[in-house]
C-alpha cells in the first residue's frame, strides 16, 4: 500500500529483548487462563492498551505489541485496530503506518485511527492524504473519519478541500451531524471564510454551543464590531454561554474597549458559575484593564483562584499602559517570586517599563534574564532592549543588542533610528536609515516619522524635504498629519515660518490640531505673533478644551512682555475649565 507519506514509511519491529522482558510484566495481570474465553482475554488487552494510548505509555503498548508477535495473539481486526490506536494517540506514526500496511484487513475504524493520529499530532496534510487513500480503497468513511479530515482542512490553507469533504457528509446523509457541521464550520472560520460561515450557521437546523462559540471566535478574530451583537442574540435566544464563550466575548469587548458592555458580561459571569475557570479569569481583568480600569482590573485580577503567566503578564501590562511602571515591575518580581517562570511577553513589559522609568539597571538585570532564557526569547524583547538603552542615553548598547539579532525587523530598525534622534545623534540617525534601504527593508509610516524627527533636530531642511517627498514616490506611503506636523517642526525650528503656514494651507486633508499647535510653537520660538495668533485661533476652533494652545499662546504674549493678554487667556482658561497638566521630574 502507498501512501504518499514516505517519510512515515520505515521499518519498525517492537524492541525485542525490553519489549518481551516489560511484556511478561505489564501483561501478567490480564494474560487470564489459557483455556479462558477469548473474548473476555480481547476485551482485557483492549482495555489495557487504551489506557496506554490515554496515558501515552508507548512502551507498555510495543511490550503488549510484542507479546502479540511471540504468542500469535494479534489474529482479529480488533486487536489490530485497538494496538493501531494506542500507537497514534502515543504520537508513534511510523509504528502505526507499518501496522496499518501489514493487516490483512482493515476497515473504516483502522483508517479513522491513523487519520485521527495524524492530525493530533500536527500533520494536516498526510492526513487528508490518507482520508484520500481510504475512499480509493473503497472503505465508505464514518463520522470519525470525517470530523478528523475536517479538523485536518481546518489547519490548512486549501478550503476547497474541506468543501468537498462537506459534500461527501451530505452525500452520506450526516448533514443533521451537529459535530460534523461544527467541524466544517471551524475549517471556515479557520480559513477567514467568515461569510460561509455564517450562511453554514443560519442554515444548520441543529447548533449546539460549539456551533456558536466557533462562530464568536470566528468574529473575535475577523469581525470584532459584531462580537456583542451576537453574544446578545445567544442570550435572546436562550443559549448558555460557557466559560469559552465568556472569555471570548470578554476579550472581544476589551478589545473594544467596551465597558458598559463589559460589565453587563461580568454581572452574568457572577450567575454563571464559571468564573474561576483561569481564561475566564484572565479575560476579565483583561477587559476591566483595556479599559483603563485599573481598580476593577486589579480586584478581577486578585480575586483569581489561581493565576497562570498570562495573568501576571496582562497584570503587569496593565500598570504599564495606566501610567504605573513601577508597580508593573513590582507585579513581574511577585510573580517570580511565587515559581511562575517570564515568558517573553513579561520580559517585554518588564523592560518597557524599566524605559518608561529610565531606570538602567533594572533594565540590566532584565537584559540579564532575556540572555538566560535564550531561544524562548523573540525580536520584540530585543527590540524592547534597544528601546531602553536608547531612553537612557546608552546608544552603543542599544547598537550591540541591535547588530546581535539573528534578523533586524522594521520594528528594530525604526527604534534605532529614533534612539539616535532622541540622543541628538542626528547623522547616525539618518545614516542607518540609508543602510535600512540599503539592505531593502521596507520603512513604514513610523520609520519616516522618526527620519522626519531626525532632520528637525538636525535642521537639516533639505534632506527633510527629500525624505518627504520620497514617502509616496517610492514607498508607496501617503503623508499623514504626524508627518506633516514634523515637516511644519522643522521649518519651523529653521525660521521658515511662512514656509511652514504655506505647506499647512496646502494639505490634502484637513489639518488636525497637532500641526497648528507645532505651528504655533514655532512662532513661540521666533517671535512671530501674528502667524502664532492665526495659528491659535485655528487650534482653538477645532479643540477649544487642550491646554497646550493656550500655554504655548500666553508663553508667546509673556515672551513680548504682553501681560494683559497673557492674563486674559489665563482668565478664558478658568471660564472654560481647561486645566493645564501638572510636570512632573525623575530628579
């Protein structure tokens, strides 16, 4: 029989010396009378290797294997099939491809075994092969044989594949299959053929909550806006959510950062019962903290009955993006300190927050620890590193961290370039951007806003503009207002405040604050009232509630010793309770 698996196809024989020795042993307690009935000794060994297969004890089933070969016991297609199973679920496919070679019968429980080995241990392709093979054979598929070939498409890129496999489940009358169904209708949202899938959904005339949890995983992951819309339609039509369509529509919501929705989910949780269950758990605080609820994310977080590195990580992660990174630095050492090991995405955090709090050596011990655990690692903790050393002034670590990585990302370029910018090391800024091209690494919108950066700090105009301009000629990236804004900075930085007003007046789109507010800046710094009053009022007119226009307006009027209007603004600000922000210094 050929299979078009050849790498699978090796001679195998059970060991035979450990194997004859472990078989005496493992298989004294079952062996029974030789003069028993031999169909209670079948139903004993095939109880013993299914616990093989439920335990992955391989070496009790090549023992068991062996005892079948010395004795001549392995005679039915029973035994066969139950050693062919224990094989798979044990992960030996070699093994268990001879043996299905070597049987002199096989039937549709045989192929369904190999077929059910094969994608469980991550082989799709050969699976679908033998699923193939099976039908060529002549042997009419079951259920099994079906959902497992059905799993098998739902990890590979070819859907065409699966609906045929669909159409052979209607031609055989499993239709009305609820398990069937959610197989195909996992391999389309697997696939990103959503719509399919939700024509397939409306269509089945049985779902049960796989049905519905494979389709709000489906728009977790393609269609966020519709997550909440049809966990309602669930509850409207009296669907139990369990615990992985809590977590699902959880995580969704924090993504959406839906609050008021979130609690609504949250309340149900708390009747549920389900909310120990640790995705659950994690969900929870995930979306209190997406939310930048701190308070609630922090109780979901505590109140946990066991947490796992992702909880801590998310916790951590929390801090950080609601301004704390000193207490997500505390949250990483606390888990350490209960026996939970990092992961890269704790290391990650950890190091932005050591960059957020420009505090090196703590930055040191986490580089430290990224070394230790080697591989695991991946380029966004590297790229975090670069970030710190950038932030703390060490540019010569960053570029050794920076020249050690195995494959230098956009990401890992583009911190590079605005560490230098940031350190005032304009030239070497720019010049590895021109080894970027060089090396034909594709810049995106962030790579030209620090290149843009760069120049303003240089003052190097002529290259500014050439970068610019170079965004939509070559790189296929239309200017947005950030870019615009830094343009502005560094005509404005250069004195070329007409310039600067010109280039605004003549954008594509309409000009956000941003751009004003550097304009406005600009005049700040050279002494031109009139264009900053222009620049103001436009400000104003589109956010009359920032504080920085009104700041950087009165800083302009203080600079020509105009108090009157300088009091004025300060007056208009408290009529309209604008609050400036309060500084604040690492000294």
């Amino acid at each position: 029989m050929r299979y078009g698996i050849l790498r699978w196809t090796r001679t195998w024989r059970p060991r035979s010396t450990s194997a004859l020795r472990n078989a005496h042993l493992h298989t004294s307690s079952i062996n029974g009378s030789k003069t028993g009935d031999m169909e209670s000794e079948e139903e004993r060994y095939a109880l013993q290797l299914q616990r093989c297969g439920q335990n992955s004890r391989v070496d009790l089933g090549q023992a068991i294997h062996a005892k079948f070969i010395k004795e001549s016991l392995l005679s039915t297609l029973f035994l066969r099939n139950h050693l062919l199973n224990a094989y798979c679920k044990c992960g030996q496919l070699g093994a268990g491809l001879q043996l299905l070679d070597e049987m002199p019968e096989r039937n549709v429980v045989s192929w369904s075994a190999m077929i059910a080995g094969f994608v469980q241990s991550g082989y799709p392709a050969e699976a679908v092969s033998l699923f193939q093979q099976l039908q060529r054979d002549g042997v009419r598929p079951n259920e099994y044989s079906i959902v497992s070939a059905l799993n098998a498409c739902s990890l590979l890129d070819n859907v065409s594949i699966a609906n045929q496999i669909y159409a052979q489940l209607i031609r055989f009358g499993f239709e009305s299959n609820v398990f069937l169904i959610n197989a195909f209708l996992t391999a389309l949202v697997r696939r990103e053929r959503l719509e399919e899938a939700e024509q397939l959904f409306e269509e089945c005339e049985i779902r049960d909550i796989v049905s519905w949890n494979a389709m709000i995983a489906g728009y977790l992951q393609f269609s966020y806006s519709k997550v909440w819309s049809f966990w309602c339609r669930m509850n409207r039509e009296g669907v139990p959510p369990d615990k992985f369509t809590f977590s699902t529509v959880l995580t969704g919501l924090a993504a959406l950062t839906e609050l008021k929705c979130g609690l609504q989910v949250h309340a149900q949780l708390v009747k549920s019962g389900h909310g120990e269950d640790i995705c659950v758990g994690n969900s929870l605080a995930d979306m209190y903290l997406k939310n930048q609820n701190l308070t609630e994310g922090s109780k979901a977080f505590h109140e946990m009955p066991s947490k796992d590195v992702v909880s801590w990580t998310q916790m951590a992660s929390g801090y950080l993006q609601c301004g704390q990174p000193a207490k997500a630095l505390h949250a990483v050492a606390e888990m350490r300190s209960v026996g939970i090991w990092p992961n890269k995405f704790t290391i990650a955090t950890a190091i932005n927050a050591c960059a957020n709090l420009a505090s090196l050596e703590e930055g040191k011990k986490n580089h430290g620890l990224r070394i230790k655990l080697g591989d695991s690692m991946d380029a966004c903790v590297d790229n975090a590193i670069i970030d710190l050393y950038a932030k703390c002034g060490f540019m010569d670590s960053a570029l050794g961290v920076f020249r050690g990585m195995n494959e230098n990302s956009v990401v890992s370029w583009t911190t590079m370039i605005m560490g230098y910018a940031q350190n005032g090391l304009v030239r070497e800024a720019l010049e590895i951007f021109e080894e970027m091209r060089i090396k034909n690494i594709k810049p995106n919108d962030i790579t030209f806003i620090c290149v843009l950066y760069a120049c303003s700090e240089g003052g190097f105009v002529e290259e500014g503009w050439e970068y610019f301009s170079s965004m939509a000629r070559d790189h296929g990236i239309t200017p947005g207002e950030d870019h615009y804004a830094c343009m502005v900075n560094l005509l404005g930085r250069t004195g070329r405040i007409k310039e600067a007003e010109t280039l605004i007046k003549n954008m594509p789109f309409k000009p956000g604050v941003l751009v004003w507010q550097t304009l406005l800046g600009a005049c700040n710094s050279h002494g031109d009232i009139e264009t900053g009053k222009r620049a103001a009022k436009q400000a104003l007119a589109l956010d009359k509630e920032d504080p920085s226009t009104y700041i950087l307006l009165s800083n302009m009027f203080a600079e020509s010793s105009n108090w009157d209007r300088v009091g004025t603004l300060r007056q208009l600000m408290k009529n309209r309770e604008v609050k400036k922000m309060p500084g604040c210094s690492w000294i």
